[in-house]
C-alpha cells in the first residue's frame, strides 16, 4: 500500500502567499506586539489559511506559530 494512502493529513495549513512584512496593516496589531516579545524579534510573517501566522527572525528562524482566538 503506498505512503500516501496510510499518512494522516497534516494538522497545520498551508501558507496562501510567501513571508510579509510584520509592518505590514494586514497582520493583527496582536500579532505584531507578540513579534516584538523576542529576543529577536520577528520581522516577517507567513499567514495560514486557518488564521494561524508563522513569525520569523530576519534571518528567517521561525520564532513561533501563533493564532487569534
């Protein structure tokens, strides 16, 4: 039987268009003020399609994955 018929989907989304801006009006001013938390904090953001955002360093390290309630 192959892979593909036996795995689970996956419980995360997939991003419906490429890392902006954590400046960007489009990102929650939640979002943007849990960016600012880190040590490094995070310049850029993927939007998922289930209302999820992944946060990333300037160098592209994912910090975290966060939702809105």
């Amino acid at each position: 039987m192959p892979n593909h018929e036996t795995m689970p989907r996956p419980a995360i989304s997939t991003p419906s268009q490429g890392p902006i801006a954590i400046t960007d009006e489009r990102i929650p001013p939640p979002i943007r003020k849990h960016g600012e938390r880190f040590r490094k904090p995070a310049r850029f953001v993927v939007a998922l399609e289930n209302g999820e955002y992944v946060l990333l360093g300037e160098d592209g390290e994912c910090l975290d994955v966060v939702g809105l309630p």
